[in-house]
C-alpha cells in the first residue's frame, strides 16, 4: 500500500487515459474519457489512504479494548463487528474524509480521464463533464479580461468554501461518532 500511496496522480490519470484508449479499440462499444473512468482512477488513487488510515486506526486501539471481547466469548467477527469498528469509527472516518478531499483537488487525474472545458454538468455516466478545480486552472491560465479572471477568483472562493463545509461536517460527525463509541448506551 505504501508504493501505492507514492504513485503521482499523473500516472493515474494516464493509466484512466490508457484505459479508454484500450476500450475504444477493443470493444464494440465506444467509450470515450468521462466520468465513470475518472471515478475509477480517482478510487484507485484514494485506496491506498483509506487502507492506510483505517489500519492505523485499528492498531492504535489499547490491548485492553481488542482482548476484552475475547476474554468475555466472542468470535473474532463480533469483536470486529461491535468492539474494534466502533472504536475506531472515529480515525477511520477521517481517513475517508482526507480521501475526499484528496479526490477534490487533484486536476490531473481528471484532466486526462474526462473533463472537458465547459462541458457542465454531466449528463450521465458516460458523458463529459467539467470539475470546478479544472475550471479555476482553466480560467486562470488563459484569461483575456480581468472579468475572466474575477471569475476565477469566485471559482476558487466557491471551491474554498466547499472545502471549509465538508471539514465542518466531518468534524461535527467525526465528533458525534466519538461520542456514540464511547458513551453509547
């Protein structure tokens, strides 16, 4: 998982690239970059932090926590299912969140898998679509006017205030797990 985690999202967007190339000539049906491919790519990318986290956050539980359960009769599954996963809901709530976040700001896996400048909202699946990280590097990088570049400046306020709700909600729910895994009835 660690050579995983080392892998540059470039190469991952170019392995999506590799993929639609192989598809279209390799298939009947044509699939051309779009947003099923790039979901793939970016799952690929984020794994390897989530394994990485939820296992570190299993073995940061004390001995006390893991052996109580087995101590009192309980299969190896019920110790997982109701001692070790609540526990440790928490940390692994947060590696989820970071793998979100990793998947919001990464331009160059959907740059080579199916974003297309202003393409939208997608229509399906399989279609086109344009991501507002793509859009702020677009607008910024060929601006003709100071209202193109105003416009990417709201973009990135946009993109900015998106990321400062989603770390709010993961803290308030990451904070509510804690409390329903310790102190639940």
């Amino acid at each position: 998982m660690d050579i995983l985690a080392g892998i540059p999202s470039i190469v991952i967007g170019l392995f999506g690239f590799s993929i639609t190339v192989f598809l279209n000539k390799y298939w009947s049906a044509r699939i051309y970059p779009c947003l099923f491919i790039s979901s793939i790519c970016l799952a690929l990318l984020v794994l390897p932090y989530i394994i990485r986290t939820t296992q570190a956050a299993l073995e940061s539980l004390p001995d006390n926590i893991r052996l109580t359960a087995a101590a009192l009769g309980a299969t190896k599954l019920q110790n997982i299912r109701y001692v070790l996963i609540p526990k440790s809901l928490p940390g692994i709530f947060s590696g989820i969140i970071l793998a979100v976040g990793r998947c919001a700001e990464d331009t160059a896996v959907i740059m080579l898998t199916g974003v297309v400048a202003s393409a939208g909202v997608p229509k399906s699946l399989f279609s086109h679509y344009e991501a507002l990280p793509f859009y702020i590097y677009y607008i910024s990088s060929q601006y003709t006017t100071p209202s193109e570049m105003l416009r990417g400046y709201g973009a990135s306020v946009i993109l900015l205030m998106i990321c400062i709700f989603f770390f709010m909600l993961s803290f308030a729910i990451q904070r509510g797990l804690t409390y329903r895994s310790l102190y639940r009835a």
